[in-house]
C-alpha cells in the first residue's frame, strides 16, 4: 500500500503513482475539503485498489481515518 497527497488532478495522480509504485492500494489526501489535511484533526481520504476500487470517505477525525485505512486492508487482503 501507498499514499498520496496531490494538488490538483488527485484521482489521476493517485491512481498512476499506485500503479508506477506495484501497490495493491494506495490512499489519496485530500487538501480541497475545508478542514481536511495537515494541521487539521480531520481528514478526508479514498482509497485506490489495483482492483479498479474507490473508497470515498466522508470528512472525520483522524483517528477514524487510521481505523477505516486499517480495516480496508483487514477486509481485503487478510
């Protein structure tokens, strides 16, 4: 697994970093959601499978954001 914190054209960077970096799942940040990102306690991911998945999460605490990250990969590749 990955992650990726872009600028602009999040999806397409995300998805191409993923698969330029062989991973099963990469995790983008987003910084266009108010509230979300570095210095903020909430944050707003999705998460990129090789599958051709997207997991669209709402804004939340960032210690929600680790327990979804964590039971992604528990679901999925354990």
């Amino acid at each position: 697994g990955g992650f990726s914190l872009e600028t602009h054209d999040e999806e397409k960077y995300a998805i191409e970093k993923m698969r330029r970096k062989n991973c099963d799942f990469i995790v983008l940040n987003s910084l266009k959601t108010e509230g979300a990102g570095f210095g903020k306690d909430t944050n707003v991911i999705t998460i990129f499978s090789s599958k051709g998945d997207a997991i669209k999460y709402s804004l939340k605490p960032k210690k929600e954001v680790a327990r979804d990250i964590v039971d992604f990969v528990l679901e999925n590749y354990f």
